[in-house]
C-alpha cells in the first residue's frame, strides 16, 4: 500500500494548493509570489491542522541550532509575508489563527492530493506509518492511532529544518500521509470545541422583513429590497448576531405576508420568528421627497422581540437619497445599541461596504434584480444583474447573484464564469459572505468535495447557523458522503429549538437514507407536518415534491401523482415555475412508469 504522505502529493485548502517538493504556492493555478521562510513556515502548519504549533517549534524547523537571530521580530517578519500571500486578515482569519500565548493553527479544511491522480488520498492509506520511523525513544509508534500528537512530538527533536523538502521532501512527505477531507475535519472540528455533544452558542438572530415605501412612487419601489439589505449586512458585521437572509425572508412572506407598515401584534411576531428562527425583527417604512438625485429620504424603523411582540426600539432619521448608506449606518448603530452589540471597527466597516454597491445606478438596478430572483422570476433578474454588473463591474456579489441567476435557467458556463468574477472579487467581503462565494464557485464546477470543505469551516465557525450546515450535508450527500451528512444532521439537532426543529434538516436526513424508503417517507412527512405548522407553504410544497420522489421510486409507485400534483399547484401559485415544472417532471415519470407512455408525453 502507497503511503498518502508519499512522493508526489499535494496540500490542498480553499484556492490554494502546496507543493512541499516544487517549493510552490498556486492559488487557482496561477503561481503565487512567496518567499523560502513563509513556503516553510505554511507547510509546518498545514501538517497539523487545527494543532496549535507553538512559537518554540517554529524557532527549532525554521532555524537551525546554534543561529542567532532577532527570533520574535523574525518570526513576526515571515508571520505577515504568509498572510499576505494568503490574502488572509489576522484580526478575522480564514487560514492562521493566533493563538495568544501559544502559538499559531492553521483552521482552514486541509486535503492532500496525489499529483499524479489529483485524487484525494484515501483514508485508509492516510493511517499510514513510514516504514522506518525515526522517533526518540520512549515515544508512542503510530499504531497507537495517534498519528498526528506523534508527528508534534517529534517534530522538536530535530536539529535540521525539516523544510529542507525543499531541496529534499522526504521528510514531509512522510509526515503528509494522515491528511484527508474527513479526518483533518474531524481533527478541526476536535480543536475548536464545537462537537455535536457539546453545547453550542446561540447568537441573537435577526430577520430584517422589510420596508414599506409610503412615498407610493414607482421608481423609489428598489428602495424596499436595497434597504434590507444594507441593514442586514450593516447588522451581520463583526459576526456578533445571526441574520436570516434575504430568501428566507421573501419565501415566507410570498405565501404568508404580513403588514409592513404596523407595529405586529403579538402572533404574528411569534409565527414569524417560529418560521424563521428569529429572535429579533426589524421593519418600517421609508418615504421620498423630492428629485431621486438630490431629495430627502425619511426612514423609521422598528425593532420587535419575535416572542413577545415587544417593541425593543423605534428610530426615525432623515437624509438624503444620495447618501442614505450613511443614514442606514447611523440606525444601525442604534439598533446594535439596544441589543447590546458592540460597534463596528474599522475593518468590519471596510468589509460592510464592499458587500454593497457603491454606485447609486448599480445600487438601483442590483436591488431590482435581487427582488425579481427572489420572486423566482430568473431572466428578469438576469437582465437587471447585468445592468449593476455593468454600472459597477468590481462589485462582487452582483455576479455571484448572476451565476443564481443563469443556474435557474440552466447556463452552467455562464454560470461559472460569473461565479469566478465573485470569488476573484471577492477578497474585501466579510468573512462569511467571502466563503459563501468561494461554495457556490466550486458548486458551479461540480466539486462536491471542494465546496464541502467550504461549507465545513463555515459551519465550525458558526455552528448555530443552520444555513451552513444545510449546505454542507447536501454536498456531502450529493458526493455520496451519506455517512458524513447524517453527522451534520445531527450535530444541527442538537442545537436549542425553534432551530433544531427546522423542517429544512429532516428533508436533508431523508436525501442523505438513500436506501431507506420507508425511514425516508416518515422522514419526509414529519417535514411536512413541521412546515405547515409553521405556515411555510413553499417549504411544505418541497416536502411534497420530496414525498413524491420517495414514492415514486419506492414501493408504491402509484401513490407518487397526488403529492407531486399537489407540489405543482403550490409551486404554480407562488411564481415558482421551475420548481413547478420539476414536480411536473416527477408526474410524467410516474405515469411513463406505469406504462402509460401516452399520458406521461401529454403531461
């Protein structure tokens, strides 16, 4: 059996990729510009994975004994080339953690690669152990099953830098072998305590619903979605409170809308943050006096308690259209206030704007489009994307919102190539939205495992954020990970209700029971029951779709029609074609299934 670790692999993480023998650094294929002391100091941290690796084995693999040097300062030095070369922020870290007093981990998912193949080594091979290991005496061998605390014992001991891969690789490449998608995950997941069995902390989650434009005039109508969503991401920053995002939003209020200008009475509060998972929510109204390019912009704002009905806080400012980002920026001070928030920083400022367009055309035409995707109508939002791709071409959320939309009208290359402008431009957004770009990329290649691996360092960073998890299970299951999503899957039942009793985890349970039929089935149906207590009607149209599948393809082909005709209509009724059209599909299946081929072709 070839040792993972063996001649020819790779380290793989994000964009990024590792050459210990070749001494490179590619991000995306393209060679990255980094120096001997930085390559050395990345391939030390990428062998141990969400390991703390203290500042005293830095000194002993970067510097031989007997050298004499300004170490701290050196170190600080090599410490800040890596991060640049990585593009990655120490104050809020996607690759190098600080660990104060301790030393430095690596949190980013790790892989490593056979070069040759470009396959992810094996896990079975990983286990691994070079046939002639070298440990001091009295240390653990790797049969113990402790291959990784074996590699950090051993690693001080030793007088040469083992990054004379370099020139050699050998020691490396015997160290690489334990490395793998899942286990380095696990091992992640092990160093920063958010095990399924532990508890998880819950932040304050928000749902902005929306805003109404009193004004009645047509062309302030963007103002509604742009809004939202500037105070969503005004709120999101510094990671402190949990966002409900804009789809979850607009899908509930399609089917079960509620007053935008009224303070919410105490029902509808609680049914609202029931179907969201909310805590918190923030709504008003706006209204627009004069010219559109040099009026004034008066915006109330009301923020309730989901459970009580409570109004914690209600705001009235006035600015102008031109600079209403400002006005939006002073509320939200406010509301971070009341719930208790500290302000925003200076970095966290800076990650806030680049997550919104800052040119007023493409603002306006952004807002439009985002509306239209949501109202599930594609090719108008695709017309409307471009147009604030257009006005602001560096923006990159615009095209990560076209790659939606071109998804939804089945231009896979189209698709990517938008989805490649969001990940390129993509290096100012927050940390959170900078990854979700970096998911759908990968999403849009069809590396399942990639966008995993993605999905999996956002939900350890934000482990009471199903969205994360939802999303890392359906890229396990679809990559034939069923094992792994059910790990996910529980990890997210663990979590404190309404959260844990999402509709949205057990129809991820029942795709990931592939060859449970009837586990699935009830599965499916208690999804279903969850969705229409919570009044989601489009969430229990996908349950019926799924119940449908299930059927279809079970025991009881027959049964299958009434539940997909049932989606179809729910689907129809909302302005979901394609969803509708999918649940049609499932019909037409059904009933070519029965050999009625005639009746399958009509439908």
């Amino acid at each position: 059996m070839n040792r993972a670790g063996g001649a020819g692999n790779l380290f793989r993480f994000s964009l990024f990729e590792a050459d210990p023998i070749g001494c490179t650094l590619t991000r995306n294929g393209g060679r990255v510009k980094i120096q001997d002391q930085p390559f050395r100091l990345l391939v030390l941290l990428l062998e141990h994975p969400g390991e703390v690796v203290s500042r005293e084995e830095l000194r002993q693999a970067l510097w031989p004994e007997g050298t004499h040097v300004d170490f701290d300062g050196s170190l600080n030095v090599i410490l800040k080339r890596l991060r640049a070369a990585l593009d990655d922020d120490p104050e809020r870290p996607r690759f190098i953690e600080t660990v104060p007093r301790r030393g430095y981990r690596f949190i980013a998912p790790v892989a490593v690669i056979e070069k040759a193949t470009g396959a992810v080594v094996p896990e079975k091979e990983v286990a691994e152990v070079p046939e002639n290991p070298i440990p001091p005496a009295g240390h653990a061998s790797a049969a113990s099953g402790n291959l990784p605390q074996f590699f950090s014992r051993l690693l001080p001991k030793r007088r040469q830098p083992i990054y004379a891969v370099c020139a050699l690789g050998l020691v490396v490449l015997a160290m690489a072998g334990w490395l793998k998608w899942g286990s380095v995950s696990t091992e992640f997941a092990r160093n920063h305590s958010i095990a399924g069995n532990q508890q998880v902390q819950m932040r304050k989650s928000v749902a902005v619903l929306g805003f109404k434009n009193l004004s009645g005039r047509n062309q302030d109508a963007w103002l509604g979605t742009a809004l939202s969503e500037m105070f969503s991401t005004e709120l999101a920053a510094g990671e402190k409170l949990r966002l409900i995002s804009g789809e979850e939003v607009a899908s509930l209020r399609t089917t079960s809308p509620w007053s935008q200008t009224d303070t919410l009475d105490r029902a509808t509060t609680a049914r609202i943050g029931n179907a969201l998972n909310s805590d918190v929510v923030v709504l008003g109204s706006y209204t627009s006096i004069g010219p559109p390019d040099g009026g004034q912009l008066r915006l109330d704002v009301r923020m309730q308690d989901a459970k009580t009905g409570e109004i914690l806080t209600e705001v009235a400012e006035v600015g102008t259209t031109q600079n209403f980002f400002r006005l939006v920026s002073r509320i939200g001070s406010q509301l971070r206030t009341r719930l208790g928030i500290e302000q925003l920083q200076g970095s966290e400022q800076a990650g806030v704007l680049a997550a919104l367009p800052l040119d007023p055309e493409a603002a306006q035409f952004y807002a439009l489009g985002l509306a239209r995707l949501r109202q599930f109508d594609a090719l108008a939002a695709k017309d409307l994307l471009e147009q604030a791709a257009a006005a602001d071409p560096k923006f990159s959320l615009v095209h990560a919102m076209l790659a939606r939309a071109w998804a939804h009208l089945g231009y896979e290359q189209k698709r990517r190539e938008e989805a490649k402008k969001a990940l390129d431009l993509a290096t100012d957004l927050p940390r959170a939205q900078h990854m979700l770009v970096e998911g759908e990329y990968y999403e849009s290649l069809g590396k399942q495992e990639e966008a995993a691996s993605v999905y999996h360092a956002l939900f350890e960073l934000f482990p009471d954020n199903i969205e994360y998890g939802l999303r890392l299970a359906t890229e396990q299951s679809v990559a034939g990970h069923g094992g792994q999503a059910m790990e996910v899957i529980h990890r997210m039942r663990s979590l404190p209700p309404p959260s844990s009793d999402d509709p949205r985890i057990d129809l991820a349970e029942a795709r990931a029971m592939k060859d449970n039929k009837p586990a699935a089935l009830a599965i499916v149906r208690n999804a279903m029951r969850k969705a229409s207590d919570r009044d989601q009607k489009l969430l229990y149209a996908l349950g019926r779709k799924e119940e449908c599948l299930v059927l279809l393809y079970g025991e009881q082909p027959g049964q299958a029609a009434p539940s997909c005709e049932d989606a179809y209509n729910i689907f129809l009724a909302a302005g979901n074609r394609l969803a509708a059209a999918d649940a049609m599909r499932l019909m037409a299946d059904g009933i070519g299934a029965q050999g009625h081929y005639e009746q399958a072709i009509v439908t």
